[in-house]
C-alpha cells in the first residue's frame, strides 16, 4: 500500500506529491484507527515511548477472540475500512502508465505460491491481498481464487525486480528483525517471533540463491550478460526502534507514525550519506554475513543434495 500510493502520488505530480500523498494516507489511516480501535493506545504512553499493546495483553479481549473465533465469524459482513481509504486515495490506472515499476505480492492459499501482480493487475483487490493477515481478515478472493499476505511466500519476492528490471542495484529496506536474542517466554512474544522467523524464511531463501549466482560469476561458470549480478543494499531499523515490542505493528496513532516517519527519514539519509556513491558499483551488504549464518555442524547428506545450501 505504501508503494502504491508512492507510485499514484509521483505518476499525478512527481516526488513532492508523492510525499504528500503518503502523509495524507496515514493521517487517514490514523483517522479511521480512532474510530474503530479507540482502546488501542492511552494518551499518556508516548511520554514513556510504550508504543504497543503489550501493557493490554492481559486485558485485551482482540487478540483473545482473533485466537479464539475467525474473521468470518467475528466480521461476517468483511467490512475493511481500508478498502474504502484505498478507493478513494489511490487511481489504480496509474499503476501501469507510471515510470515506476511496481510488483504486489500475495500469497495464493490454495497452492502456498506467491502470486506477483503488476502493472494493470494492481488494484484496490490486489494491495489488500498482500496485506491480508488471516486472523484478522477474511481472505482476499480475486478471479476466484483466495490470497493471504505475500509476506508467507516473499517479504519482499525480490526475484521480479532483476527478471522484469534492467536495474542491478536492490535496496532493501528491513523491517522485522532476522535475529532477537533469547527465546521468548509468554505466549503474545512466541507468537511475534514465530511470525518474524516464517516472514523472513522467503527473503532468506531468495538472498541465499542471489549469493550462489553472484559466486558462480566471480568464478567465471556463469555469464554476467546471461545473470543478474545483483548488488544487494539494506537500510536496517533505526536503532531507537529495534526493541520496539511486536504488538506496536497495530497502533495507528498519529503521533506514533510521525515519530516512524522522522526516524526512517533520518535513517535513510545517514544510509545516503555514506553509501550513495556505491549505487550503480558494488554492493553494500554481505549477503554470506548478514543473512546466511552457517550451522557449526554442517550435514554432508544436505550438503550434496542441495548445493546452494552448501554454496551459501
């Protein structure tokens, strides 16, 4: 939805009404948040910095009931606030004329494959799919089928920007952690967790095949010209943000997603000034490092059977 509006904003008016658009769509956001989750949030938190609702846990009766009873039992009727925001923000005809490429992924239920749409298949349909949490909302039924969040099959897919993109250069921009240290101990905590791990499997899976490629060409068994050497780049969490708890994904304060908003800007240029001239030259991340911790007892059986395993 983020990429969406951008797209929309910049295709009506460049970069400055892309940015207005993306401020006026999660003031909106926040508007509809008041109204249909007024117990989110207590006015005084913010003065402590308790973004979330794990103060509430106890307390809460949603995520008792999302544990407890579907969204078709306790929404039957699959209002979604969203949609309508989206209807009235976002002119999809822009998603295909525009100079920005945009992939949406959603994952198909029936099979567990992502589905990638662009172009003139991106609509207000599509951009719920790929957020479609499926304790929270009814799936996303589109030509019949259903779609949950791409993020079970790829968070982000990344393969799409270097098959149907000339462009060499990824940035990624990291939102769940891929590591927390120690395990989680009460139930809300093991839940966020288990989330994280299966969001990032698929984009672990991918960095680990961008890595066998990028070897194969250093070692002259594949052609650059035939294979993308992708140059991977990664703009990670503010550190202000990374202990944040899981359960602040859900607060829609104003006041909360300024304080996002100035963090990842400040983020994004600390990340400028000091990689920008790398764009377009070599990679800013290692992959190996940063991605592909290697077991300390590899298995030789796996490692025969799955050579990109042992590459990585």
């Amino acid at each position: 939805m983020n990429a969406a509006v951008l797209v929309d904003g910049y295709a009506e008016g460049g970069r400055k009404r892309a940015r207005a658009q993306l401020e006026e769509f999660w003031f909106a956001v926040s508007g509809h948040g008041e109204v249909f989750n007024p117990l989110e949030h207590i006015p005084f938190a913010n003065l402590f910095h308790q973004w979330g609702l794990d103060w509430w846990t106890k307390l809460n009766p949603w995520e008792a009931l999302s544990r407890q009873f579907s969204p078709y039992e306790l929404n039957p009727m699959n209002y979604n606030p969203l949609r309508d925001l989206l209807h009235e923000m976002i002119n999809c005809h822009n998603m295909s004329k525009s100079p920005i490429k945009l992939f949406v992924t959603a994952t198909n239920v029936e099979t567990g494959q992502p589905k990638i749409f662009s172009g003139h298949e991106i609509g207000v349909d599509s951009l719920l799919a790929s957020g479609c949490l499926p304790f929270l909302f009814q799936s996303e039924m589109i030509d019949g089928v259903p779609y949950w969040d791409g993020g079970y099959t790829g968070n982000p897919s990344l393969w799409p920007l270097y098959y149907r993109s000339d462009c060499e250069d990824i940035l990624l921009v990291q939102i769940n952690p891929l590591q927390r240290p120690g395990a989680p101990k009460n139930a809300m905590n093991i839940i966020d967790r288990l989330n994280e791990i299966t969001f990032n499997a698929s984009l672990i899976d991918e960095m680990r095949a961008i890595n066998f490629v990028k070897k194969l060409i250093a070692r002259g068994k594949l052609e650059a010209s035939e294979y993308a050497d992708v140059r991977m780049h990664m703009v990670a969490p503010p550190s202000t943000l990374q202990g944040m708890e899981a359960s602040s994904k859900t607060v829609v304060d104003w006041d909360f997603f300024c304080t996002l908003r100035d963090a990842g800007r400040a983020e994004m240029e600390a990340w400028l000034g000091k990689h920008k001239s790398a764009i377009g030259r070599r990679a800013t991340i290692d992959i190996a490092k940063d991605f592909l911790a290697a077991p300390k007892h590899a298995d030789a059986t796996h490692a025969t059977m799955n050579p990109s395993w042992r590459e990585g």
